[in-house]
C-alpha cells in the first residue's frame, strides 16, 4: 500500500540515495573530533574522558539514520502481511492510513521543534559559559539529534494508530493461525529494541557517575527514552491480541453451541432406541477443535520474541549499573 510519504520517510527512512545518509552520519562524529583536534583539546578530551560525552549526539544521530530504512521495511511487511486478510480496496486502505495515521509536515516540524527545544535547554549553557567551536558543534548536534528523536516518538506512534484502526476493520483470520499478525508481534519488538538501542549507547558513550542518579535533567532525557518502547510495544500488541481474542472467543462459542447440540441429539437418540454412531463420531472431532481453540495463542509473538523483549529491557538497567560500578572501582 503507497501511502503520502513523510517528511521523515522521504529524507531519512526511504531516501533515494542511501549513500548521503550515510556521509551525513560520518560526517557528524568527524566534526566534533576535527573541531577538537583544530582547536588543539584532543589530547584534553582524551585524558579527561569527555570525548565520550562528544560523541554521544553524533553516534545517536548516525543510529537514527542507520535504523530508520529497517523500522520503514517492517512497517511495508506488516500492511502485506494483513492484505490478504482485509476485505477492502486499496484506495479506502490508503485513505484510512493517511487519516488515522495523521502524519504531517507541520506535525513532523513540531515534534522536530519539541525535541530541539529540549536540546537548546540542556545545552546552550555550555556554549554561553565555554564558547568554541567544538561547543557549538556539539550544541548543533544535540539539536539535531533531539529534533530527530521527537520526530521518531511521534512517527512510531502514528503508527500504532494505523494498526489499531486496520485491526477494527473485518478481517478473514483463522484462530488457529496467527501467522499472518505475527508481523505486528515483531514491529513492535523491534521499535522497542531500536529505542532500547540507542538508550544503550548513550549510556555506554556519556560521561557517567553515581551523582548523575541526582541530577534532574538524567530523568528528563531518559525517562521518556524509557517509556516510548515500552508505549509503543503495548499499543500494537493490545488492540492485536483483543482483536485475535475475540475471533478465537468466537469461534469457539460456535463450536460450544454444535457440542451442546450434538449431545443432545445423542441423547435424544439413545433415548429412543435409534443408532447413536453418527452423532458419536462426530463429538470427539468437535472437542479436539475446542481443545486447540483453548490453547490458541492470543498474542501475535512466540517464544522467542519474549524472550528477546524481557532480555532488551534488562540491558539499558545493566548497562547502568555496570558503568556505576566502574566508576567506582576506579575512584
């Protein structure tokens, strides 16, 4: 389904050269290190440790560009993998995208705007303070980098939404195949491990010690960071699961009348003497299907996707710690 490209489609997840996405990512972590190096605090950097607070925003920056095309390509898996299941033409598909969707330019600009004005407030004391040109790069970069997180929270939600409205339509599913929505099941695991990601790295590339912990402005960068995955995870998988509930609760209430039927048509039949064989034969068919309609999977995610999304929610919390307790032992 070709719906009207985003600002953020257009220029980061599906641009036309791949190659310019990624001499801009290069080009954002050698700019603060070449700024650096003229101005001669390089071998400054090195000893003190800040350089990895410098590469923080442009290592973010270069991951954005990097996930993005992957996170567009599962968002296209999930519309084909429920094409087949949905009894409407393309053009109301792409109408009910771009309405429940609602992702605009001016939208996109405004959550861009959002994100650089939280930078500007977390950063523009060091360039007042400290003017130089590694200050400025860095002070660029971070709006830069909070301009394109904004503009990602809000495209991923966006998107939750379009699910959520192509799952209230009517759709052909069999209860006992949840194949064909397990698409959603791995979206919404790799959304939350594509934030999960760049939470990492962050953590492992900032300057960091216990006293951080204290500091206001560590709940206001990652909190949020923190929340997102975990909101854009359950507002795909919810309306998902209540949408694979309610076909498997109805066919097995169709089930459980035929069953009701068949037994009394047994007894009827054993009452007066007739041959019971026939409706005999058919009872234990009838409640294997009960019994697989019972032990149907209502979440479009298996075993393995579990797993990986409990064990990416451990990893921002060890990372933490870990760098805590280096701190530490180095102290």
């Amino acid at each position: 389904m070709q719906t009207t490209p985003s600002l953020f489609d257009r220029w980061i997840a599906r641009p036309k050269h791949r190659w310019v996405s990624l001499i801009a990512g290069a080009i954002c972590i050698a700019a603060p290190i070449v700024a650096a190096g003229l101005e001669g605090t390089l071998p400054w950097l090195a000893e003190s440790g800040r350089w990895r607070g410098i590469l923080v925003p442009p290592t973010i920056i270069a991951y954005i560009l990097l996930v993005a095309p992957v996170l567009a390509n599962m968002e296209s898996r999930v519309f084909v993998s429920l094409r087949p299941l949905l009894d409407i033409d393309e053009t109301a598909l792409r109408q009910l995208a771009e309405e429940t969707g609602g992702v605009t330019p001016g939208k996109e600009m405004a959550a861009f705007a959002v994100g650089a004005v939280l930078a500007l407030a977390l950063n523009v004391q060091g360039v007042i303070v400290d003017y130089s040109w590694l200050e400025l790069i860095l002070l660029l970069e971070a709006v830069l980098m909070y301009g394109l997180l904004g503009v990602a929270i809000y495209a991923s939600l966006a998107g939750t939404r379009v699910t959520s409205a192509l799952l209230r339509l009517p759709l052909r599913i069999d209860p006992l195949d949840v194949t064909p929505l397990e698409a959603i099941g791995r979206q919404s695991l790799l959304l939350a491990l594509v934030f999960v990601g760049g939470v990492t790295i962050s953590l492992l590339f900032a300057g960091f010690h216990p006293e951080i912990l204290l500091q206001w402005e560590f709940y206001v960068i990652y909190v949020p960071l923190i929340i997102v995955p975990l909101l854009v995870f359950f507002l795909n998988m919810v309306p998902t699961h209540r949408c694979l509930q309610a076909v498997r609760d109805r066919e097995l209430r169709r089930v459980q009348s035929l069953i009701r039927r068949e037994c009394s048509a047994l007894v009827q039949r054993m009452e007066q003497g007739e041959e019971a064989a026939p409706v005999a034969q058919r009872l234990p068919a009838l409640a294997a299907y009960e019994s697989r309609l019972l032990e149907a999977r209502t979440w479009p995610y298996n075993t393995t996707m579990l797993r990986a999304a409990f064990v990416s929610v451990l990893i921002p919390g060890g990372t933490m710690i870990s760098r805590i307790v280096v701190e530490l032992l180095q102290r």
